[in-house]
C-alpha cells in the first residue's frame, strides 16, 4: 500500500469542497463494505466526528487523556435535551457546568476527529485495494467507466445534511476560532497514515486488542522486563489505542514495538466490542422525542413467522438485532456462548443465522463449519457479521460455507433488507446458489 495519497485523493477533494463552499451541517460518508462516519462541520471547519467503529472508547480514550480526573458516568444530561451526538453534548456540559475549560474540550474534540479521520482514512485504502484485486476476477464494467474511477469515487459516497448539528441549539456548537481547519486536518492525519504504513502496518486497525496466543514462546523471545510489562499490558480487552493512552505514548511507537511478535504469532490481534455507553437511555429518549427519528413498523410475531437467530457474544448487539427485526415482525434469538450455539439451532431450526466472526472459544469460521456438517442446518443462510471486512475475510468466509457477509456496525436498513432476502421462501435454494457462486 505504497500509494495512499493517490486512493485518498478523491476523498480529500470532496472534504474540501464542502469546506471552501462554508458547509454547516453534517456529512455522512459511507464506503462500499457498508462501514459509516458522520463529519459535523461549522461554516466550512471541522467541529466533530461521529459513529464509526468503538465511540465509546475512543470518547472514554480522549477524555482521560486531557482530564483524566472527570468521571463520564457523572455528566448526566436532563431529560429535555436533544442532541444527535451523546459525546459532543456531554462536552458541552462541561463547559457550560464550569467542570471544564474550553480548551480541554477543544483539544478531546481534535484528538476525536483525528482518529476518526484516520479510521476513515484506512478503511478507505483498504476498500480501494480490495476493489483493485477484484477487478483481476470481474469483467470491465458495462457503464464503462474506468479502472480509476472504479476505484476512488465507487469507494465512498458522502451525503450533506444541511444545517445538522451535534448537539442542542441552546448550547450550539465551537465558535469559528476553536474549529479546525479540514485541509489542516487532513494533512495531519495524512502524516500519520503515511508513517503507519511505512512501517509496516497498513493492514493493522489499532481499533484491535493485542492477545498472547504463545506465552511460552514470547517469554523465550522477549526480555524478563518486557515479558513482564507485556503480560501486564496485553488482556485481549484492551485495544492498542487504549495501550498507547494508557502508557502515554504515540500510537505508532507502541504498536511497532508489538509487530514483531505480532509476524511470530505470539501476539495475536482480535476484536472486541465497545464498551457500553453510559448515556444510552438519555439517547433513547433524545432520539424517541426527535420527528426525524427513524421508526420501524411492528407486527405480530407469531410462532409462523421467520426465526432468525444471532450467535454474538455482545448483549448489546443481540440486544438492539432483537429490537430491530422484532419489530420487523421475525422472531429473533440471541446466543451468546458459542458452546451453546449448535444445541439451539437444532432446537429451533431458524430461517436465518447471523453469525459473529470473532468470538471468544470458537471463531465464526469454526461455527460455520460446523454447522455445514449438520444435514438439517446445511442450508441454512449464514451472514458472517465482521468489523474487518476485507477480500481475505470474505474468500475463508466462502470456503466454509457462508452465504453472505455484513460489515459492523450494520446499517439497520442494510440488514433488515438481508433479513428480507433469505428469510423467505426458498432461502434455503438462496444460499446453496450463493455458497456455490
């Protein structure tokens, strides 16, 4: 991935686009594996970033990093509020409750956006590689445009919302003066994606947690001091951002000193869920007493109607799966420990089975298997659900049976509408043609 500036080239022009035209509102972005962002902009600057992958922890990461004496759980926002962005608003309130100078607030904002821009920034190069190898294994486009435009402006897609904010119009947004500049903001991020890369890390999201696969092996490798500090350090829960603010250090200087076990696998990398959000009632309830909220129609689910089950050792996704396709009528089952996933499929026999990639005994792929080699499960949809959504990910997922892929966090439309596609009739002649195919 020698040739970042070039893949992000298409993406920069847009960004400054909006940003010499003194967009206000909100821009969302997404790419073509179906990952999403939310840029806010205040008269052509950046004021904040949204959604992506780990909000949570990436607002817990800023905040104790520039006041690591505030507690999150103690900004409590009332009841009348309303806000599109929970972590923006609880800024806000610092500010507006004297608990926080301007700032502190501006500098958790930048170090916000600064990540998101990167994420951004690397999913992007990722999905225009991915588009890149595919194209040896499709046919030229019939539009007939080119293998360049194929590659940067099908990418990514970004749509304005004119006049959106993050937060309440009584408390507003930064003034111009605390806003950053986009092409300032780029340029920075732009620096750091380079050296990343150049150092080998291109394919490494510092979104994963770092694990001791070969405790043995590494203790062997590694000297007694910095064993020592690995094993104090390394958990499987913590992410290498989350490691790098812990130790107070740059992002890329931490995780280069862990490549090299990472390429010996003694360090394995895994995902791991966000942490929960403290604020989630007061942004259902912002978002309940918001018109524009999204509403999804309810019907009677009764025993005929399509069973979906969801193996997922997060709570939180079974948790807001059930709520979605509930309420779109399916019945829905959660399973969160994978030991228990076969026994419940045969008991239940569903229409469908969205399927984690990454869980704590079994992976997705073992799952996979195994249900393949069930006769009454063989044909069976199985969405593989992934944060990692890349050509390698999709081919294993092929190879032990998948019948389609969906990239976290879902887009509700995207999966309700894959929910709709093979929980029908003939789903089950669906998916033999789609692991076929």
């Amino acid at each position: 991935m020698t040739s970042a500036p070039n893949r992000n080239e298409a993406f920069f022009s847009q960004l400054n686009l909006y940003s010499q035209q003194q967009f206000t509102g909100r821009l969302d972005i997404q790419l073509v594996t179906g990952q999403q962002w939310g840029l806010y902009l205040s008269l052509g600057n950046l004021v904040w970033a949204t959604e992506g992958l780990h909000p949570v922890r990436r607002f817990r990461r800023q905040l104790a990093s520039t006041l690591p004496k505030v507690n999150p759980k103690a900004i409590s926002p009332r009841q009348s509020d309303f806000f599109e962005c929970w972590d923006y608003h609880a800024l806000a309130l610092l500010v507006q409750r004297n608990l926080a100078q301007t700032d502190d607030v501006v500098e958790i904002a930048r170090g916000l956006i600064a990540e998101v821009l990167f994420d951004l920034l690397q999913a992007i190069e990722i999905a225009a590689v991915t588009q890149q190898i595919a194209q040896f294994y499709e046919k030229p486009r019939d539009r007939g445009e080119s293998v360049e435009e194929f590659r940067t402006a099908s990418t990514f897609k970004i749509k304005p919302k004119l006049g959106a904010r993050p937060s309440s119009k009584d408390l507003g947004i930064f003034p111009r003066s605390r806003s950053w500049d986009i092409e300032l903001a780029l340029s920075g991020t732009q620096k750091v994606w380079e050296k990343w890369s150049q150092m080998g890390l291109a394919l490494y999201s510092p979104n994963l947690a770092p694990v001791i696969k070969k405790s043995e092996q590494l203790q062997a490798k590694a000297s007694p001091s910095t064993y020592k500090n690995l094993v104090a350090l390394i958990d499987g829960r913590r992410t290498m951002r989350d490691i790098s603010v812990l130790l107070k250090k740059d992002l890329v200087g931490v995780c280069q000193s862990l490549l090299p076990y990472i390429r010996r696998q003694l360090i394995g990398l895994v995902e791991v869920p966000d942490l929960p959000n403290p604020y989630q009632s007061y942004c259902d309830l912002a978002r309940e007493a918001t018109p524009t909220a999204e509403r999804v129609p309810t019907f009677d689910s009764s025993p005929d109607r399509p069973c979906i089950v969801c193996i997922d050792d997060s709570p939180r996704v079974c948790k807001a799966m059930e709520k979605l396709l509930t309420g779109a009528g399916y019945r829905f089952i959660g399973i969160q420990e994978a030991i228990q996933a076969l026994p419940t499929l045969l008991q239940h026999k569903p229409d469908v089975i969205f399927l984690d990639l990454m869980m704590p005994i079994a992976n997705g792929y073992e799952i996979c298997s195994q249900i393949r080699r069930v006769s009454n499960l063989k044909d069976t949809p199985v969405i593989i659900l992934t944060s990692q959504d890349g050509l390698v990910d999709r081919v294993r997922a092929k190879v032990v049976g998948a019948t389609d892929f969906l990239t976290k966090p879902a887009d509700k439309q995207k999966l309700l509408d894959i929910a709709r596609k093979y929980a029908t009739g003939g789903s089950n002649e669906q998916s033999a043609k789609a692991r076929s195919s």
